[in-house]
C-alpha cells in the first residue's frame, strides 16, 4: 500500500505537497487546519464493539487528533449498495451521530450514492474531516532522541475482533473492538503542557507500521520493550492460532504518543486519568539510530527487528 501509494499518486499528483503524516496542515486567516480523508469498507459492517458507522467517525477524528488538532467538521458520503436493509442504515447513522456526539464534533455535509446489486458490498462510507491545530510541530517527523513512547492500551483489538467476525471463528464476544474516538485523551494532553512530539493512531499495519512511518520521517531509531505492551489474552491466543503477529494488527481506538522524556511520567498520568487510556504504558524510547529502524525487546532480554509489514494480513477491517 506505501508502495501504490508513493508511486502512483503521489508521483501522479506531480508538485502536491504530502507530509506523510494522516492529516494535511493548511494555513487559514494566520491559523492552522487540519484537513484528512478517509474511506471504510469494513466487512462486516456491524462487529463486536462496533460497527461502519462509528468506525468511520472515530477514525477520521483520530486523525485530526495525530496533529494535535482539535476536530470542528466531518462529511460523510455513502456508496450504498441496492438491496440494503433500511433499519440497518439507519443504525449506521444512528451510530455516526452518537461518536460524533461523543467526539463534540458535527457532521455538516456529505453525498449519497445508490449502485445496482452487486457493484458494492452492502455500504461503502468516505468522510473527511477539518480542526483548528492547538499546537504547531506535532507531527511524524518530529520525534527526537530520548523521547520516550506512551500506548494507549492494548494492541490488535479491532483488526483481530473484525477477522473472527467475518470468519465466524468465534460463538462469543471475547475479543472486542476498541473503536472509539480519543478527543478526550490529546485534549488532557494538549492542556497540560507536555512536551508531546509525534502521535499516530496505530490501524492498518497496526503499531508495527506506525512505528516504522515515525522512525522513518523523523529518521530516528525506536526501541520497544515487548513485555510492556499489552495484548488481550483472547486476541493473543486467536493470533496465535492464525500465525499472525499481534503487533501488525489493527487498533482503531489507540494512540501512541512520543513526548519528551522530562514529561513522560506526568504525561502517562494524564493519559491514564482519561476515558480510553486508563491501561497506557511506556512501551519504549527514541534512540539515536540506526534511522528507521524499530527494535523489539524480547521478554528474555535479545532484540529483533520490527519491519513494516510486507502485505495487508486482514483485508478490510477498516
């Protein structure tokens, strides 16, 4: 996908200004916006601990929030495939609102489209979303040696939770999706004064991808200590089953956060005090190289690499 990505688009929108990071940074009025887009073709469309609709509201917040802005509006557009049932749009819809309630945000505009049975697969949602910056810097390129790195919560929650349900490989909820939007976590943060340098929302490729996309833009080294981050038993177990490592697997309600090393301890407590962040820990420090390259260190004390993964292991779980 980075390949496709950079070679295609990037390379096609020949003189367009790409950061790297999930949101773009435009200046309005001696301000700064934030602007990102995404679209969500999750299958299933309603899973454990969520559904599409959340899914889409939550992860464009995130977004916003990976540059310390504070989100003022989202679009949301629907492809919806004929043949749907009515009373689960309106769940979806039903479901968009209450997030976005929860993530004091509006959704102010979007489009609808209806195609013929069978050019979609149920309903396909693109929002995009714009906030006003509160603090300038924040960004994957800006993480410094010593910088200490704070998680949320446990990884793999929502790629695994998705994958059983489409599957059917479970008769029970014992792995949920931890979908949800984490306004009140970056706020806290943003408020208290803590040095904070880079944050990215760990989801496709999971914190594997993200930690390489921030040791690589900011072309530091990133060292995580294993028994420190936190994998559900039940999610461990299914990834275990399937051969997967929990590390490349999707969250859609976790954030890792780079700060500076005086202000990790105080910025923990704050991230703890805080709905959706009541499990973070310190998972691991910015070291001075080799750049990009993220090391993993084992629970017998050896180290290995953490590689960005090579191909998408859960399709459309976002």
């Amino acid at each position: 996908m980075k390949e496709l990505i950079e070679e295609v688009f990037v390379a096609g929108y020949a003189g367009a200004d790409f950061s790297g990071d999930d949101s773009a940074l435009l200046r309005a009025d001696g301000g700064e916006l934030a602007f990102t887009t995404d679209s969500f073709v999750v299958d299933p469309i309603f899973f454990p601990g969520g559904d599409i609709g959340r899914l889409a509201i939550a992860g464009t917040v995130n977004d916003l929030l990976t540059s310390a802005a504070r989100p003022i509006a989202i679009s949301a557009s629907f492809i919806i495939e004929e043949g749907l049932e009515i009373d689960a749009l309106r769940a979806i819809a039903a479901s968009m609102r209450r997030t976005a309630e929860e993530a004091q945000v509006g959704i102010v505009t979007g489009d609808t489209k209806v195609v013929p049975r069978g050019s979609a697969d149920k309903v396909f949602i693109t929002t995009s979303g714009v906030g006003v910056v509160r603090r300038a810097g924040v960004s994957g390129g800006s993480a410094r040696c010593g910088d200490k790195v704070i998680l949320t919560g446990s990884v793999g929650d929502h790629g695994t939770a998705v994958m059983l349900a489409r599957e059917k490989l479970l008769d029970t909820e014992a792995v949920v999706s931890d979908v949800a939007p984490l306004v009140d976590i970056v706020t806290g943060l943003i408020e208290s004064g803590c040095e904070v340098h880079a944050m990215r929302d760990p989801t496709r490729g999971g914190i594997a991808s993200s930690l390489n996309e921030i040791a690589s833009q900011s072309q530091v080294a990133v060292e995580i200590d294993e028994v420190r981050v936190r994998v559900n038993p039940a999610v461990n177990a299914a990834c275990e089953a399937l051969g997967i490592e929990p590390f490349f697997v999707a969250n859609e309600g976790k954030m890792l956060i780079f700060v500076a090393a005086g202000d990790a301890e105080k910025a923990l407590g704050v991230v703890r005090s805080r709905r959706y962040g009541e499990e973070a820990e310190i998972v691991g420090q910015v070291r001075p190289g080799p750049a990009g390259r993220v090391t993993v260190k084992t629970a017998i004390g050896t180290s290995r690499m953490l590689a960005m993964p090579s191909g998408e292991l859960l399709p459309r779980i976002c």
